[in-house]
C-alpha cells in the first residue's frame, strides 16, 4: 500500500498558483525527497498533506485516508516537523515530549517509557530536565524529529529539518531517519542540500509550484548525464 | 480529559517561568491599586483664589476676610487690574478671581441690586464648577450673617438673589429645615414681603452607600473591574497570537486534539489566574482600603468567573483574528479603553447621551461595574442584579461559541 498518493493536488493564493497539479506516491517505509528552490511550493504541499491548509483542488490520500474528508484520522497517523521550530521553549525536554505523547493518547506509563527509550538513543537522557530553549540547535531538531515520531506514525513530513544545522549533526538525523524508515515509516523530507538528496530513495525535483523531474537518484544522474544530484539541479535550473 | 489536564500543565508551567508574564500578572495589579486609588480623586483641596477690590468698603474686606478661614481656599491676595489677574490665571497661580464693583457696600445698604463677578478657570470643568460653589456658599453665608445683623427692609436684592441662587443649586429637603425656616421667617411672612426674605436654610447631605463621600470607594472597586478585565483579555489575546507568532500552534495542530479541547485547555489556567487576581484584589480592598464586601461573597465570585468567561472568550477571538501580538494588543488596547470610558467605571453613565447608553448594551464592562458596585457598595441581592447576569451569560455563550468557530485548524 503506498502511504502517500497525491492526486492533482493544487493550491492556489489568489492569482498565484503554489502548488500546480502535483502527482506522486510515497510508498512504506520509503524516504522521499522533496528538491526545489525557496518558493516552489514545498512547503504549501505539505502543509496540505498533513491538514494545516486546504487544497484549491484535487486531493490526496495520506495512509488510505482522504485529506479532505479524513483529516482527524490523518492526523493521528501522521508527524511533522516544520521548518520553523516549534517545540516549546519554555517547557524541559521531558514536558515537550509528555505534552505532544499525551495528545496523541499514548497511555501514561507506557509514554514515559518511550520518552526515556528515545532520549536514550539520542543521548539526551541527561538534558531531560533542561529547558529546550537553553540546548543546541542540533539537539532541537533532533528532539524535535524524536516528538514527531513519538507516536509512532505511519508517516513523517519533515519540513527542512536539517537547515542551519552544522554537518556532523546533519549525519546524526539522516541515521535518525533511516531507522524510522527501516520500521516502515515513510518519510516525506525537504531539504536545500544536495548530498542529502543522495540519501533519499526517489526524489522529485520542484519549481513552479510543479513536480518537474522524479525519480531515484541513479535515474535522475542517468536522465541528465551527470555524476552528482548537485549537477542534476544545477542542470535543471539552466535548462 | 487528560488532554486538556497536560494542556493546563503546561501553561501553568509557562505563566510560572514567564517572568515577563509573572510580572503583569502579579506587579502591575498591585503597582495600580496601591497608587491608583490615592491618586484618582476627584476631590478638590486646594483653590488658589484672588480678589479684585473696587469698593475697599468694610463690607468686601470682610468677605474677602471670610474666605481666608476656610480650608480649602488658598488667598493670592488682592490685585489692581483685570489684566493681572488674567496673566495670572493664564500661568495657573489662580483659579478664581472674585471682584468686588466699586459702591458695592453703598448698593447694599441703598438696597439696588448688585454683582459680585466670580472668575473661574473652566479648562478644569470640575474644579471650576466646585470652586464657584464654594464661593457662592461662603458669600451667600457672609450675606445670611449680614442679613440677620440688619434690618430686615435691608435686605438687598444681591442677598435674595445670592441665597436664591444657593438654593437652586442644591437639591435639598425643606421640610428637614422647616422649624429654622419659619424661626427666620416669622418677623414677616414670606407672602406679604416684598422684596422677598432670603430663607435660611442649613442643607445637610446624607450620601448613602458611601457615608464617607470617599472616592476611594468608588475608584477601588473600579480598579478590581480593570484588574479582572486586563487578566481575562489581554493575557489571553497575546498568549495564543504568541503560539502562532512562534509556530508552535502549527505543532499543535497538526495533532488530532480537538479546538474545544485546546481552547478550554488555555481558558481553564487563566481563567483560575483571574479569580485568584480576583480574591488577592478583594483581600487588599479589606485590608489596605477597608472597603469590605457587603453583598453575598458567593455571589460576586459567581458573576465574576462569568464576566472573566466573557473577557477570555473576547481574549482569543481577537488573537485568533489577528496575525500577530501587535496587532491583538491593539485590538484590545482599543476596545478597553473604549470599555473603560462608556462603562462608568470612574465616569457617572448619567450624563452620557442615548446613543452612548445604547453602545454599552454591547459593553461587558458596564454590566460588570453595575454589578460590583451593587454587590460590593450597596450589598444588593441577586434580584437586583439578575439582569446584568443574564446579559454576561449570553454574553459570554456568544463570544466564546465566535472564539472556538474563529479559531482554525486548517486555513483556507
């Protein structure tokens, strides 16, 4: 079953047309990447698909369910991590994770046990009580991706979630991202940066609020004759 | 349950490590009313006055002696020209300048008809008003002693039109003076006199509810109105506009909780902070300004949590209409001021024209102040403030149902 099928999906801001028609699907367990310059629409796109804006036209399905009628289901079955970040900065590490579990209905005791299983493999379990507004920003969008996934969705959107971060970290969340995808979480990722592209299983490269390439990185080298998705984009953007 | 139980977590745990917040949650609610009320008052102690004397006959000296035994007088002495005395008003040293005409004794004794002219500087409307009543009293009392150390038939028209004029400015009892007045009018009978005799009569005021005439009784209470009011709506609106500013709304709306469930889970915590504000501001109106409740206590908690309904519900429909924490703090900064202003809290609503009283239909706050006054000054029952609960019920159902319909989890 694919977690994602996107169908003509459309947003329009008066005249301005963000997203033009896309079509796509994610499948389980898949890390999809999501390429374009600032203002192609990714953004838009998935604020559609995880249920904050209302599409102008066509539709989607996020994990069998339709996104203009099912979106209290979607959203139980859905993470995301903006591109802003919106944990609570004024709350400790724990609160964050135990406000965002205890929404979701995760049952008390079993949430702490999370909570602690994931600081663990963050190695974060001594800044439990630390005010997040007082920890690195490596550590916050790592934390941010752990409350994301705390739930255990069927998938993440994850909105540029390695901007301004310095490149050991950047390394440290792509081996978070494996793992969930390894569990068969598929994982919808936007990012700037080329090498993380390589490290996704397909990717759709974006510009005018439409998809204008897509699919695996060796095919997009191939179909474009160049050694580096670097190359792909810069290609693409001359063309 | 447990949804909205974390949600009140954690904005406790905010308000708690907010010491911006703290600080206008706690500080600025005392900071007014430990100042406010000796501030806003609106008695006048102190009248700088200053004469102008064309006659310089025994009579103008001893009026003008006669203002310098009172309180709140404050003599500037006498002056030569109008034209100092208006130099002298113009920079402030004066208030009110009473001239004396030339032959002022000679019309007394002769009987004509005679102007004192009374000066005020009216860009102070009140003071201006109670300054000349002052110098009416303390003039017309002069003429009384005068009168009654005369001969009746010399009586001067000044006299009977001074005391004329004293009694049309006050309203008062006649039948509570009616021995003193026959006592003064039995030499001559008030039908058979012409000119007619001044009538003495002592007016003595009873103001019920507040015996003292203090105005503290009416600012405090007033400021408790405001306290409640800042709390309900202003924290509020700038506390969700603040979560969308910073994004965390987005976080939280990509969740499958409910808007009720949020909304309520950030009415609750500042909802409890408004009562307890509330309760601290009914303990320091006993204890510093002795100023007890004298209605049922239930009562007023009980319209209170249904006025501070109405201010929360108000709070986040004006944060979930504005994009940001400036905007929502103009919003509110407006409508309190327009609330403040037509709600009575420190103004009388008497003088304010229809249209006004038909806005405060729509104004929270002049329900409210109603109601604390009753309860607070009068002791009134629930009857007598059954209407304006009943409003702030409705009330507060509309603008909260307009709070949770506004606020949106998905934009179009």
């Amino acid at each position: 079953m694919n977690s994602i099928e996107a169908n003509q999906l459309t947003k329009k801001f008066g005249d301005f047309t963000a997203v033009d028609h896309i079509c796509f699907e994610v499948r389980e367990g898949e890390i999809f990447g999501f390429l374009g310059a600032n203002g192609a629409g990714k953004t838009t796109a998935i604020k559609m698909m995880s249920g904050l804006l209302l599409p102008t036209s066509g539709t989607a399905t996020i994990a069998g369910y339709d996104i203009l009628t099912q979106s209290k289901l979607i959203k139980r079955n859905i993470g995301y991590m903006s591109q802003k970040f919106s944990l609570y900065g004024d709350l400790t590490v724990f609160e964050n994770m135990q406000l965002f579990g205890t929404i979701y209905k995760i049952p008390r005791k079993e949430l702490k046990e999370r909570i602690m299983d994931s600081l663990r493999e963050l190695e974060m379990d001594a800044q439990a009580n630390t005010l997040v507004d007082s920890i690195p920003l490596g550590w916050k969008q790592k934390l941010a991706f752990a409350t994301a996934i705390l739930h255990r969705p069927k998938i993440v959107f994850l909105d540029e979630p390695t901007s301004g971060v310095d490149p050991i970290v950047r390394r440290e969340f792509w081996k978070l991202i494996y793992q969930a995808a390894s569990k068969g979480v598929a994982i919808l990722v936007t990012t700037h940066y080329m090498d993380e592209a390589e490290y996704c299983n397909r990717i759709s490269i974006m510009s005018e609020g439409q998809i204008k390439l897509i699919g695996t990185p060796e095919e997009l080298k191939k179909q474009m004759g160049v050694d580096t998705i670097n190359d792909v984009f810069v290609k693409f953007v001359k063309r | 349950m447990r949804t909205i139980l974390i949600l009140i977590k954690k904005e406790f745990l905010q308000v708690f490590r907010n010491p911006l917040l703290l600080s206008i949650l706690v500080v600025a609610p005392m900071v007014e009313f430990m100042i406010f009320p000796f501030c806003a008052d609106y008695e006048i102690k102190v009248l700088n006055i200053a004469f102008i004397d064309n006659d310089r006959s025994q009579i103008s000296k001893d009026i003008i002696h006669s203002f310098n035994s009172s309180d709140i007088f404050v003599s500037k002495g006498l002056l030569t020209s109008k034209k100092e005395a208006d130099e002298k008003m113009k920079h402030d040293k004066i208030d009110l300048l009473v001239e004396f005409p030339s032959h002022f004794e000679e019309s007394l004794y002769k009987n004509e008809p005679t102007v004192i002219a009374v000066t005020a500087n009216a860009i102070n409307s009140v003071k201006a008003g109670i300054g000349t009543g002052y110098v009416q009293e303390i003039i017309g009392g002069y003429m009384q002693d005068f009168a009654a150390a005369n001969t009746p038939s010399n009586m001067s028209a000044a006299i009977a039109q001074q005391a004329s004029m004293q009694s049309n400015s006050a309203s008062f009892s006649q039948g509570e003076d009616g021995e003193r007045q026959s006592n003064s009018s039995a030499v001559m009978p008030a039908q058979t006199i012409t000119p007619p005799m001044p009538i003495r009569i002592n007016i003595s005021n009873i103001y019920w509810y507040n015996e003292q005439m203090n105005y503290k009784n009416l600012i405090v209470p007033g400021i408790l109105v405001i306290l409640v009011t800042l709390i309900g709506c202003y924290v509020t609106a700038l506390n969700l506009v603040r979560e969308k500013e910073i994004g965390t709304i987005e976080q939280v709306n990509v969740t499958p909780i409910r808007r009720w469930q949020f909304l309520l889970g950030k009415m609750i915590p500042f909802w409890l902070l408004g009562m307890a504000e509330f309760g601290a501001g009914l303990i320091i109106m006993k204890f510093v300004f002795g100023i007890s409740v004298q209605g049922s206590l239930p009562l007023l908690l009980g319209i209170t949590a249904i006025y501070l309904l109405v201010m929360l519900g108000l709070g986040f429909f004006i944060s979930s209409v504005s994009e940001n924490q400036l905007q929502s703090m103009f919003i509110v900064l407006f409508l309190f001021i327009v609330f403040v202003l037509l709600s009575g809290v420190f103004t009388p609503t008497e003088g304010m024209p229809g249209w006004a009283h038909k806005i405060n239909y729509l104004n929270p706050m002049s329900f409210y102040i109603e109601v604390i006054k009753k309860i607070i000054l009068k002791g009134s029952e629930f009857e007598s403030v059954m209407r304006e609960t009943i409003v702030l019920s409705v009330m507060a159902v509309i603008i909260n149902t307009g709070a949770v319909l506004s606020y949106r989890e998905a934009s179009k």
